[in-house]
C-alpha cells in the first residue's frame, strides 16, 4: 500500500470512527430519553392502581352501607308485612 492510499485508509478510519462516536451518543441520549418515558409510564400506571384501589375500597364500603339499610329497613317492614 502506497503512502497515499495509506492516508486516504487512516482518514476514512478516523471519519468512520467519528461517525460512530456520534452514533454512540445519539443512541445513547435516546436510550436515556426512553428510560425517562418509562419511568413516568410506569408512574403514571402506579398511580392510576392506588386510584381504582381506592375506587374499589369506596364501592365495598357504600356496599356494606346499602346492606346495613336493606336489613334495617327489611327489620322495620317485617312487622308490618
């Protein structure tokens, strides 16, 4: 190999390499971008649990509410019926 095409080789290595350094760090920003993306989601998801966890809590507790008046209100009617 010729000087020339020694230099022509060593420059085409170097821009390729420059290349991949920014691909690197391309790839890099977007993997912590996504990471980010997923941390929210999954923040988000944890709290819209908590929010049909207390959903479900609120509906047991008017369920046992409503029974409690059913069976009082069938112990007042009893008498009567």
């Amino acid at each position: 190999m010729n000087e020339n095409n020694k230099m022509n080789f060593e420059a085409s290595a170097e821009a390729i390499e420059g290349k991949l350094e920014n691909f690197a760090e391309v790839a890099d920003r977007r993997v912590a971008e996504f990471e980010q993306v997923v941390s929210r989601v999954i923040d988000r998801v944890e709290s819209i649990g908590q929010t049909v966890n207390r959903i479900f809590a609120r509906g047991k507790e008017q369920k046992e509410h409503l029974m409690e008046l059913k069976d009082k209100a069938s112990n007042t009617l009893s008498p009567m019926i």
